[in-house]
C-alpha cells in the first residue's frame, strides 16, 4: 500500500480491515463454509475517480455489505441447491472486486471466474451502483458450466423446482381426465430441450430462467386444446387419440425445422404425441402448439 496516499490507506484500515473479520465470519454461516474476501487496494485506487479514489475502504465495505444482502436473497430463492452450487464452483471460497474484463458490465456486476466470485466495475465506474453489482447474482452462473454431475445450470434448475413440478400433475391429471387415459405421462425432456437452446444462438434471451414455467405452459395449452376440440366425454374422440397415440405419452421437445408449423406443432412418432418447435421459436404461440391434433387422428 506503499504507493497509496496515507489518507486512503487509513480509510482502507479503519473503514474496511476493521470489520473485514466480522463480514467474513456471516458470509461464511451463510454458506456452511469459511470464505475470504481478498481486495487489492493498490487496484482500486489506480481505477478509481472522485470519492471512490480517495475512500477505498468505503467502496469495499459498500459492495461487501450489499452482496451480503443480496445474498441473503440469492438463498432463499435458490435454496440449498443454490448455496452448493455457489461453493463448489466458487472452490477457493474468495472474493475479490476488480475492474471488468468480460465486456457485459455498465456500471457493475458480478461472475466467477477461476474458482473465484468476482464483484465487477466498469471502466470510470468504481463504487457506483454498488448493490446492482449483485443484485442479479444468479446471473454469475449463466457464463460458468454448472458443478460436476449437473447438466443444467442453476437457473434452469430452479425455474423446473419452482416453475413446473408444482403444477404439472394437476395438468396431467386433467389431462388424462379429459382423454380418459388415466396413465398418460407427460415428458419434458428438460436436459435435451436444454441442451439444444444453451446450443442456440436463435434462442430468446433469458430462456433458462423461464425454462420451468414455459415447460408447463406448452402442456397447459394441449389441455386447452383438447378442451376447445371437446375430447371430455366423447368416447370416438378418445378413443381417436389412443388408436394414434397408442404410447400414451406426450413429449415436448425441440427441433431444427418443423414439419408444416410456424411457431409449432404437433406430431405422432412411435405412437407419442410430440409438441415440437425450434430453438428460435420457443416460447411463441405456446397455447397453439397442439391446434393441429385434429389432423393427426
């Protein structure tokens, strides 16, 4: 810190390294698991403007005490799942705050990056909207391959534990209440369906975190569809559906060119019944993606 002018160092020690033990041991009963916050102020200083230059221990304390409030949030949304997510792929169990280097921050923002959780600021942009900088901490985890054993990442996770398994037997049932096919099953295909729109520059921005909700969505407006074609009741409709979709399943899943759809479709392989549509078009025209039933029976 030699090269630092004495007041800025004093503010760095009495501001910051007088309560860096304090913050350290509550982000670590947060997490299960001792963290460290490491900051080089030689850093900060060198980037910083106006207050921010002069008051380096301030500017930490500000983005430390915010990402322990942000945190706290980040928990209770994404639970235990979220918590071993961030300690297995954050390895080293450090945070540090230095100027961004990945092109996606204006003013601040967060990621990990070599087994270390970085808390980002943009260029002339120290200590400004220090809470945003981890406002939005689930998004760290969109450029990082989730941990060892998971196929999808964190968001994508959740958005199915909040967004689809909550709902999705009440629609199955209906479902097979409609058809009188009481063992239908109902099969998203959530890792496949995944994998090809992580794949896809075409894929709508924010996918992941809509993935459970708009999962559900697509079988939500099959039963719509069902409803209108009036299925409920008719035993030549039912039986219709069951002579064709002899599997008694329905699947969604993603493709790279429909048959005849715009947005969507639907079609019998194998006895299954597919809703289908690409990676661009995911998410459009949800409710029609079985309009075209009638035309398969």
């Amino acid at each position: 810190m030699a090269k630092i002018p004495l007041a800025a160092r004093r503010n760095f020690r009495d501001v910051w390294e007088a309560k860096k033990s304090e913050i350290e041991a509550a982000i670590s009963q947060l997490l299960g698991v001792a963290w460290v916050v490491e900051v080089d102020p030689q850093v900060l200083h060198s980037c910083g403007e106006g207050w921010s230059k002069d008051r380096p221990g301030e500017v930490v304390a500000g983005y430390i005490e915010y990402l322990i409030e942000n945190l706290r949030i980040f928990l209770n949304s994404y639970g235990d799942d979220g918590k071993e997510e961030l300690n297995v792929l954050c390895e080293h169990h450090q945070i540090t705050i230095v100027p961004d280097d990945t092109g996606r921050v204006i003013y601040s923002g967060c990621d990990i990056k070599g087994g270390v959780f970085r808390i980002l600021f943009a260029a002339h942009h120290l200590g400004t909207n220090a809470y945003d900088a981890t406002r939005y901490l689930h998004e760290a985890f969109l450029h990082i391959s989730p941990r060892t054993g998971q196929k999808m990442n964190l968001i994508a996770r959740n958005s199915i534990r909040t967004d689809y398994l909550p709902g999705i037997e009440v629609v199955r049932a209906a479902i097979a209440d409609i058809l009188n096919i009481p063992d239908i099953r109902l099969t998203p295909n959530f890792e496949e369906n995944y994998a090809v729109l992580d794949g896809s520059r075409d894929a709508p921005s924010g996918w992941e975190k809509n993935l459970g909700a708009f999962t559900l969505a697509y079988f939500v407006g099959l039963r719509g569809t069902l409803e209108y074609e009036r299925f409920a009741g008719d035993a030549m409709m039912q039986e219709g559906f069951l002579d064709v979709v002899s599997g008694r399943e329905v699947s969604l899943r993603i493709v790279k060119k429909m048959v005849k759809g715009t947005y969507n479709e639907a079609v019998v392989e194998g006895g299954v019944l597919y809703l289908q549509t690409t990676a661009g078009d995911w998410s459009c025209n949800i409710n029609d993606a079985a309009s075209n039933i009638m035309e398969l029976l």
